[in-house]
C-alpha cells in the first residue's frame, strides 16, 4: 500500500534526521502526484516535519512540491510555536500569582525539556494539570486571561478545554486536568500525586513551568499512544485510527538516552507493579522497530512476562460507552466522581444529543433521551458475535 510505503520511507529519513543512518533516496514507489499528496499528509500525519526539515540534506532528493509542503508546515510549526510560548508563559504566569501550582504534561513538556526547538514536538493543544481543590480559582483566572471554555464532548468528568485567540488568526487550546487521566481506569497508572512529587522545573518555558520526572512522562506517553492507536488521532479533522505516529518513537528516544541501568529498572518495576507493562512493551516495540530505539533485551523480556492480561490494555483496545463506563465507575477512587458519572451517562445534555441525532432536531429532549437508552439497552444485550 501507499501508506506503508510512505511510512517506511519517512522513517529512514528520520533515522537519518537524527543522524543514526545515511538519508534513503526517494522512492521509485512513490512517482505521482497523489503518492506526493500522500506522503505530505503522512509527515503532518506523523508531526515530523521540523525535525526533517531542520536536518541537512534530509529534503534535497524529495520533489519539490514535497519538500515545499514540508517547509510550508516548518513555517506554521515556528509562528505556532511563538505565539503559544507567549501566551501559555503569560497564563502559567497568571496562575502561579493566584496561589495555583500546575504541571505541564504530554507535548509541551516534552518540546520545551527535550527538544532543541520546541517547534520540532508538534502538537495542538496544552494539557496542563492543577490540583483538584484549585479547580475555580483556575476558571476565574483563564476567564481574565482572555479564554472561553469549550462545550466538551459529553462524558468527561476531570478535564475541561480552554481557548484562547493568540493572534495572527490562530487559536490555541488548554486542556486543564485536575487528574492526569479523565479515565479512572487509568488513573492508577498515572498517580497524580505520584506526578507531583516528581515533577521538574522547565524553565525554557516559564519560571512557572514544570513536568513530571522521565518515566511518568513516558508512561504517560505509552498510554496516550495506545489510546490514539485504538480511538483515533484528529488529524485535519480526520479521525485515523491505527498506525504509530513517529514522533512519539521520537519522545522515546529522548527520554530514555540518558537512561541509566538504575533507570530502566525502575520503569520496568513500575510498569510490573502498575499494570503498566503491555502498554509500555507496545510502544518500546514499536520505537525499536521505526527507529531502531535503545532499549535493554532484559528490560523488553521483564515488560512481555508482565504483559499478558492487562486489564489496561484490554480496556483501552476494547471500546464501549456502557463497558467503558462500568469499569471506570469500579475504579474510581470518588464518590463525587461516581456521582457525576452516574449523573452524565443518565442525562446527556440536548447539544450532545442533537449532535448525536441531528434529524431529530423536532423531538423534546425526553424522547431524545429515552431514543440513547433503548440504542444503549440494544447494544448491552447484542450477543457477541464469534469467529
């Protein structure tokens, strides 16, 4: 296929990107115009555009209008990056002068701890994290900072979005956790108190920036991965499913390259013990494979005998509004959270529902109600098909 095509060929340039291999020669299997369109889509696909334009030579031999494509998307990459670092530096500014400690997790961590050029972390949004009793305070101060917070997808309970214009015509969004995951299943993989007692000073950022320490935040990263593999990753408002984007190999490399042996046995104690090592396998395994990633033989072999069973894993691969809703509702630690989850898979609000059935705009919202929970009851007694 095309794609796989495009894919292997990106991830050659890349290993030579980053200096491991010569850069390959374009190739003969991607000749027209559509197979150039495809490999344009793949890069931003994959969020790897500055690192291989950035490194020499890695362009010379693409076609031009490819190689254009690339620099177009560098271009947007650097003003994007500008006009965030203002403005996320102004509002962790605003929070740490009302009393409110954050932590930056995911891409933006990541760009400004690891990456020369934090524009190379492609990403579309912020995802900062507060503390749960800070949660008010925190929405007065982003309303004063300029920002509206977005109607959220019907079902999250402990994160919200917020946007702010930051000029120049583009929008950027904060997604404001008051746990690292919204997910209580995955909440006990992603601790937050474990996160804030590890958390590191990003001062590339703001003197107001933290992370968490290199293991949580590739956890965390193995995990988000797993979830875009097996829910989708919007990308151009398109929703793909499958396939690993290499900048995450990219995340991986350089959060392990300073890994010690103490280190490494670390993560593979954590993962053992938090139910952690299928989805960190997964994702060390499929780094080794794009980029030919570092990892210990014996720490590959502690994640696969942890592996088998992981009721994490299960739970991200298996998607199911009711079954995702049982298990979380078991895992949670909160009775307020138990609460409020009970609340919202009970009464979704009209706009989610006229999303949901646009056609029935006419209809009261009782009837648009009682019209999900006979889909839902449908769904619950479905007998599960066998191979």
């Amino acid at each position: 296929m095309i794609i796989d095509a495009a894919d292997e060929f990106l991830a050659g340039c890349l290993r030579a990107a980053l200096g491991d291999q010569p850069v390959p020669a374009w190739p003969a299997s991607l000749a027209s115009p559509e197979d150039y369109d495809v490999l344009a889509r793949r890069t931003r696909f994959h969020g790897i555009a500055v690192v291989l334009g950035q490194a020499p030579g890695v362009l010379a031999s693409w076609p031009g209008q490819v190689a254009e494509a690339v620099r177009s998307e560098m271009r947007l990459a650097g003003l994007w990056e500008e006009l965030h670092r203002n403005t996320i530096s102004g509002i962790l500014s605003s929070l740490a002068e009302g009393g409110i400690e954050t932590i930056l997790l995911k891409g933006t961590a990541l760009a400004y701890l690891y990456y020369e050029d934090p524009a190379a972390r492609r990403r579309g949004d912020t995802d900062l994290l507060i503390r749960p009793q800070h949660l008010a305070r925190a929405r007065s101060i982003l309303a004063s900072a300029g920002c509206f917070r977005r109607e959220d997808p019907h079902g999250l309970h402990c994160q919200e979005t917020w946007l702010v214009d930051c000029g120049a015509g583009m929008e950027h969004s904060i997604d404001l956790h008051w746990e690292p995951s919204d997910r209580p299943v995955l909440q006990k993989i992603l601790d937050a108190e474990r996160i804030w007692q590890g958390r590191a000073p990003v001062t590339r950022l703001s003197p107001h920036a933290f992370a968490p320490d290199p293991l949580m935040m590739l956890v965390h990263g193995a995990i988000n991965q797993a979830w875009h593999v097996a829910r989708g990753y919007g990308v151009e408002d398109e929703r793909i499913t499958g396939g690993r984007r290499l900048i995450w190999a990219v995340d991986y490399r350089k959060l392990t390259s300073g890994f010690d042996e103490s280190q490494w046995q670390s993560l593979a104690a954590f993962c053992e013990t938090h139910d952690a090592a299928a989805i960190v396998h997964a994702a060390l395994d499929g780094a080794q494979r794009d980029l030919g990633l570092y990892v210990p033989a014996e720490l590959m072999a502690r994640l696969r005998a942890a592996a088998p069973g992981s009721p994490a894993l299960a739970y991200i691969a298996k998607p199911g509004v009711v079954q995702d809703f049982w298990r979380d509702f078991r895992a949670t630690r909160r009775m307020k959270t138990r609460v409020e989850m009970i609340r919202t898979m009970a009464f979704a609000p009209r706009s989610h529902l006229l999303k949901k059935y646009p056609h029935c705009a006419h209809w009261p919202t009782s009837l648009l109600q009682l019209r999900r929970y006979g889909e839902a009851l449908m769904r619950w007694n479905k007998p599960e098909r066998t191979p």
